[in-house]
C-alpha cells in the first residue's frame, strides 16, 4: 500500500514515510492509495468477534503489505486491552463509550495503537523521532500515557493556557521522562499553526527527525475505524439504517468513520456534531467552507476553526458536495444547549454524559426527529474529566476514579511560552541536545 498527499496526488510515499517521516511541507496530509472493501463473510460473522480480532482484520486489509500478521496482532492485543462497550438507552438509541482507555479518553485507541505501529517501524532503527503535537485537551495526554518512555522517541505537547480542564492538564503535564509540556499563551488553533511551522521548517528538520501525533498521521487516524465496526458488531440485530453521530472538531474521528463506510460497513448516515466553532456544519449546508478564529466553548476539544482533516472528508468523496451532504449531516449547539443535553440525558436516561457526548447527543436527537433509525451517538470522555460542567448541568456528583485523584496531587510541570514560534524552535533546538 502506497500513501498518497491528497495537496499533491502524484507524490507517493511508504506506510513508513507516511507515519515517521517530517512533514516537510505545511500542506502535507497522507490518505492510502485505495480503500480495501472488506470480505462479505467478516461482516457475516462481526457480531462474534472481538475488538482485537476486528482490529486485526481490518488493518490485514490496510496494512498487511508492510507489517506481517503477528506483529498486528500483538500491536491489537496490546493496544486494545480494554472495552469500547455499546450501552442501549432506548429503543433505537445507543451510547458507544469510547472511554474506558487508561486516560479516559478516545484518544487512547489511536494513540496506543500508533506507539505499536511506531515501535515495530523503529525497531531496526538507530534515529531518535521527535513528535510534535498540539492539543485541545484530550490528544496529548493520551501520547503522553501511549509513548512514555518509549525507546528513540520524545514527545513535544503544546496546549492552551486556560482552555483545558484541569484533569486534562495534570495529564499533559505530570508525567516527565520522555514527555515536555509546552503551555501557549494562545488557542488551539495558534499551537496547531506552531506545528505546522515547525514541520515546515527546513532548517529545523535538517537536525530534527519530526512527526505529529495529532489525527493528521495517518497511524493515530486510521485505528479509529476499528470501534465503528465494533460498534456495530454489538449490535444484535440491525432492523433499520444505522446512523452514528461523532462530536467533531479536528474532524479526525469522522474521519475515521467514512473509512470504515468505504470498507464496507453498514453505516448509512453520519451527524457531525459542533459547538460554536461549525465551519464544516455550514459547508455541509451550502457548500462553502470558511474557516473562522477559534470560539471557546465548554466543548474544548472540538474548539477548532480551521479543521486539520476536513480536506480528507471531501478528498475521500472527490470534492463532491452533494455526496458529501447526503449522507454526512451536520448541526451545532451552544454552551446552554449542551449544558440542557447533559440534564436531559441524567433526567431522562439515568445517564451521566460529558460535554462532548451531550453534543453528539444533540446532533443525533435532531436527526432521528426527522429519520427512522437505530442512532449511536459517541462518548468520548468520562465525565470526570468535565466535573464542573457536568455537576452544574446535573445538580449530581460526578464520580472522580482513583488514578484521576492521584494525578491531581501531581505537582504540574509545563513550559509557559508565548505565542510565538522563534520560542518553539529554540525549545526543540535546545531539548535535541
């Protein structure tokens, strides 16, 4: 399988270029040659499989050219060791909770499962790789918890000052060893950009080898599709279309999601569910795509104006707007709109939501007002990541785990830094030795 740069479609890369490679220009964004349609008989007998076994299957098809089947096995068996549980709430309702990963988090299935894609590539290798990656709150914690002390790699985070929760950031920033915090005075569309001056940067990639870990590798991407097809292999019978609603903002979930439809899996529509920040939203309704400084939400991690993966949406689909819309739908919601979300599914549902999930509730609620189906919304992150959003929507406590009590007894070590990339590029000069 070759990787294709959906900016410059003639250039084509390895799987291992695509993954460890600097992203030399700032335009860089790696998609697979072809999508492999999956076989009928896994389909047949998805609703007996495992996730790792699903996983397993579904990067064969992917990735069976470059890596042997065992190492994707022991990359699923290890990276995958928890569940992704599909929760009914109602008739043709279901939750699909994609955080019981060790951050609590989505973010952990494609971060851990890129660590093993990257620790198997690098295995031969004599090079350090530096990753550098920007986060709106959940992304870095887990490539934090995924590369810790991981051999011939070092993991630069930067995130906004004030715009994340504070769990969020005592996992950013209390696990030292291999990982340095970078705490911007900016939003997360600012230390994306810092990134992305970073890997454009040819003097910087002369003396750094520089990767991303955010969902424009194409490794941290491409494992989210593996919890769509679990999604609907708990289900027991599929009587009606099936539609999924992903709370987005960097878009890479959504992403993810329409490999997995071009595989194969029966999924017939999508909701992309925004906060205030809905340029995409607005393109699925007339076409234009005009991205917007970033507005602060309570949804954090989907504050982002300029999403890095919207260029793969429309790439997947040739840039045909009337496809595009016919089966993705969008809708976005205000700070009280999902505050209201949260109460409605504690009141109603006896569920305890986080802010993202509610969004994603939102945006599949309205759908099926005017569509028969079996709805899943996903839950991206415990609740007791959000515990003052969710206590003051809910009047009810929010359960805080043991780990999450630990880290906040944590001592916080971050790097303030402006925003500004002269400073990022003396941080990493300096932190290559």
């Amino acid at each position: 399988m070759n990787y294709y740069n959906i900016n410059n479609p003639s250039e084509k890369v390895t799987l291992k270029e695509a993954v460890l490679k600097s992203v030399i220009r700032v335009s860089d964004l790696y998609m697979p040659e072809y999508i492999p349609i999956l076989a009928s008989d896994f389909f047949d007998n998805i609703g007996g499989m495992s996730l790792q076994e699903i996983a397993l299957v579904v990067s064969k098809a992917m990735l069976g050219d470059d890596i042997p089947e065992g190492a994707l096995k022991n990359i699923a068996a290890t990276a995958l060791n928890f569940d992704i549980p599909l929760r009914q709430l109602d008739k043709n309702l279901y939750v699909l909770e994609l955080f019981h990963g060790p951050t609590m988090a989505f973010k952990d299935i494609g971060a851990r499962y890129m660590a093993g894609l990257f620790e198997y590539l690098l295995h031969d290798e004599n090079q350090e790789i530096t990753i550098l990656v920007a986060t709106s709150g959940d992304t870095g914690s887990a490539v934090a918890n995924a590369f810790l002390n991981s051999k011939g790699v070092k993991v630069v985070i930067l995130y906004p000052s004030g715009r994340v929760s504070k769990i969020q950031e005592k996992q950013l920033t209390t696990m030292g060893g291999n990982i340095s915090a970078l705490e911007v005075d900016g939003d997360f569309d600012d230390c994306q950009r810092l990134v992305k001056m970073a890997f454009a940067d040819p003097e910087l990639n002369k003396s750094l080898n520089l990767t991303s870990a955010n969902s424009i590798n194409i490794a941290r991407l491409f494992p989210q599709s593996f919890y769509y097809f679990y999604a609907l292999a708990q289900l027991h019978r599929i009587e009606k279309p099936v539609a999924i609603s992903v709370p987005s903002g960097n878009f890479g979930n959504l992403t993810a999601g329409l490999i997995a439809k071009k595989m194969g899996l029966g999924i017939n529509n999508f909701i992309a569910a925004t906060n205030s920040n809905h340029a995409v939203v607005d393109y699925l309704d007339n076409g234009l795509f005009e991205p917007r400084p970033t507005q602060h939400t309570m949804t954090n991690a989907m504050d982002v104006g300029n999403p890095s993966n919207f260029p793969r949406v429309i790439g997947l689909f040739r840039n045909q707007h009337p496809v595009i819309s016919s089966f993705i739908k969008g809708y976005w919601f205000d700070d009280k709109q999902t505050c209201q979300a949260m109460n409605e599914l504690h009141d109603k549902y006896k569920y305890q939501a986080d802010p993202h999930g509610a969004v994603a509730y939102l945006g599949l609620k309205k759908f099926l007002e005017k569509n028969d189906c079996t709805g899943i919304f996903l839950e991206t992150a415990n609740p007791a990541k959000f515990p003052t959003e969710v206590e003051k929507a809910t009047n009810m406590k929010v359960e805080i785990p043991e780990t999450l009590k630990y880290l906040m007894a944590l001592e916080k070590k971050s790097i303030r830094m402006p925003n500004n990339y002269v400073y990022l590029k003396k941080f990493l000069r300096f932190a290559s030795g």
